[in-house]
C-alpha cells in the first residue's frame, strides 16, 4: 500500500525531464549496447531506418520506446490502479494494482498489460503483451512475449524520480539489458495537450 510511503516520497503529481541535466536524465536506447542474438541482428540489418515509425512524430508509440519521451508525465492514483499519463502523443499506461492482477490471457495491446506492487515506496510495474514492434529505433525487435520490468523509485526528498526498465525477450536478447533515466519535480508543471503536426 501506498500509504505507508512518506508524504516528501509522494509519486502522485507531474514529473518533467530536465534535458539541461545531460543523457543521464534521458533513457537513450542508441547509448546502449545490446547483447542481440544471431536473429535479432539479422532483423535489424535488414531493417530501414528512414521507414522508422520512430521518425514521424505523430505516430503513436509503444512500451519501450515510449517510455524515452521527454516531455512531461503525470502518475495518477485510482485505488486498484495507477495511471500514468505522458504528454507524447497523449499516452496513457494503466498499471494495475489489485493483489491479484493476473496477466494471462489478456488481449496484445500498444502499450502491453501491467501489473504494479510497493516495494519499500518503490513501485515495481511488470509489463508483458505489448504490440510495438521495436525496442529502439534502430530496428531492434521486440514481440508481446517482451517482458519489462519497471521500477519508479522516488528519493527521499521526493523532488526526484529515479526510472529503471529491464527487458528481458531470448529471441531478441541473450541477456536481459537495463536503461535507466530519472524526472524531477517541477512546481506547476502539467501536462500539455499533445497538438502534434505530420
């Protein structure tokens, strides 16, 4: 249960990203070099990246790649779920947060199905079932058997939001691989209206 979290660790508000703050601040798939099996390298090396629906920027992105977006977002607590809205594309994730949230089963989706818990006032998102086809844009694949596993750690201060996602998928990866970013709290931030033109 969130409550027993301390007020100043509060994760319910917006959260921005300081791009000023260096790539540290921003999860860079194109920093990282993934462990690819011999399949995944074949998919990429075939793979265009001027058709990469990555560059258009008024195409709706998935889990992973979404999560790099530099723009605003906002968790929003429901009771049995947390919502999380991104300026990007007015994104919505939905995390939910029932004791027995069961993923099996459940209809592929953009943003794939997650299930959340507290750890010690971290949050900890399991994700699975996404239909983005891509781990970065690099052409680097990803399927709905993809699995990610988030953690939303806020520091004691709560001005600051410490991000880690580790992908795990053994067609694409021989070893799981783990990015990292952070957003800070920004008094009367919001998040804006996504007016996006082709």
């Amino acid at each position: 249960d969130h409550l027993d979290t301390p007020a100043s660790a509060d994760i319910f508000h917006v959260w921005s990203t300081s791009l000023g703050l260096g790539p540290e601040a921003v999860l860079l798939f194109d920093r990282v070099v993934f462990p690819l099996t011999a399949s995944a390298v074949e998919v990429r090396d075939a793979y265009d990246i001027y058709s990469n629906p990555i560059l258009q920027s008024c195409v709706h992105k998935g889990t992973p790649t979404i999560m790099e977006q530099p723009y605003p977002m906002e968790l929003i607590d429901e009771g049995d779920r947390i919502v999380m809205r991104m300026e990007e594309g007015d994104a919505v994730r939905v995390f939910d947060m029932s004791p027995d949230a069961n993923m099996e089963g459940l209809e592929t989706a953009l943003m794939g199905n997650s299930r959340g818990h507290w750890e010690d006032g971290v949050l900890v998102v399991e994700t699975t079932g996404s239909t983005w086809p891509y781990i970065d844009m690099t052409g680097i694949p990803s399927s709905p058997n993809t699995h990610m596993l988030e953690r939303f750690a806020p520091n004691d201060d709560g001005n600051r939001l410490d991000y880690t996602i580790t992908i795990t998928n053994a067609d694409v990866l021989t070893e799981p691989v783990t990015l990292s970013k952070f957003w800070l709290y920004v008094p009367d931030a919001v998040v804006a209206p996504y007016e996006c033109e082709e």
